[in-house]
C-alpha cells in the first residue's frame, strides 16, 4: 500500500467512525426536537421532517454497513480508553466511563469492544429520551465483560435493530456475547463478554 492510499485510508477510517456518523445523530436529534415542537397540526413542515428523519435513519444504516470493519483511528492513537472517552465526550448526554482495563488488549477485542460502546451509545441518543448513560469494562476469568446503560424509556430488542444484530455477529466471531436487557420504562443495560485471549 502506498504512503497515499495509507493516509487516505486513514481520512476514511476518521471521517466515518468519528465523525459522520456522531453528525449523523446529532441531526437526527435535532429533527426529532424540531419535530416535537411544531405539534401535532404542523401539516407539510411535519411530514417534511418526518420524511427527513426517515431518510437520515436509512443513511446511519448504510453507514454503518460501510464502516463495519474498518478499523477506527482514534482506537489506534489514543488506545481503548482514550476511544471510549472520545466517544462518551461526543455523546448528547452526559456520560459516565467508570472501570476500563488498564493493558493493552487483543486488537479484536479492543475493536469489538470499542464496537459495541459505539453502537449502545449511538442507541441511547437516537431511541432512549435518556438523561445519562455509563459504560464499564471489566476483565476477570479471561473474559472481558462491557456493559453500557441509561435511564431511558427501555424497550430496546436485538431481534428488531440492525445495528445490534451486527454486534452479535461480530461478537460471536470471536466467541463472545450479546444481551440486552431493555424493560419498557426502565431503562436499557447491554452486556458484551469476549475472550481475552482469542483462540487458533
């Protein structure tokens, strides 16, 4: 790979995991709170916006297919907890990061890891009306276990969102775990646990 495709490569890595994407959600909170005070009898402006909203969700959901896989720069600069911090920084609502591990670990973990504070955090702004989230790591009995919560309205369903089905496939390829617990009206805990050390 040439120096060009390398620094190109990496502008993409940039712009799609720490960048588009979080505008993308932001817009997509702005919408919403545009929405909401126009009122019910809005006419045209509120079926422009809901079609907006429509089409911004269609746009996150082809990013994140186009992101899958490329590794995120931040994560290779400022390691996992700079990463996390980064993202926690970028959310729309406070966010707690409490225990993360302090080595260095596997590049896949890190990047499943990474992956999925990405995609709960992502969750929380566009479909919790959440006030405050927190995200932990914690390494014991060679698993790393990752878990991101928020005092939303709940009701989050992997079966449902496309974005949580990618983490499971994602997980699974390195016999790792996804669950949701997501209550209606009590807000959502999702747990992630992985191998420390990866097989083969």
């Amino acid at each position: 790979m040439s120096r060009l495709d390398l620094h190109e490569r990496r502008r993409l890595e940039r712009d799609l995991h720490d960048g588009a994407q979080q505008r993308l959600v932001s817009l997509a909170l702005t919408l919403r709170m545009a929405r909401e005070k126009l009122g019910p009898d809005a006419g045209e402006a509120a079926r422009l916006l809901d079609r907006s909203r429509q089409e911004l969700d269609e746009a996150l959901n082809e990013l994140r297919e186009l992101a899958r896989g490329i590794h995120p720069t931040v994560l290779s600069t400022r390691g996992l907890r700079g990463a996390v911090e980064a993202l926690a920084h970028r959310a729309p609502l406070p966010v707690e990061v409490g225990e993360l591990p302090a080595q260095k670990l596997p590049e896949q973990v890190e990047l499943a890891a990474y992956f999925v504070v990405s995609e709960a955090l992502t969750n929380v702004a566009k479909h919790a009306s959440a006030t405050q989230a927190s995200v932990t790591m914690t390494k014991s009995g060679g698993r790393l276990a990752v878990e991101i919560s928020d005092d939303g309205v709940g009701g989050a369903d992997i079966d449902r969102g496309t974005g949580l089905r990618g983490l499971t496939e994602r997980l699974a390829a390195i016999e790792g775990r996804l669950e949701v617990d997501s209550r209606p009206g009590l807000g959502t805990t999702v747990r992630a646990s992985m191998p420390v050390a990866l097989p083969g």
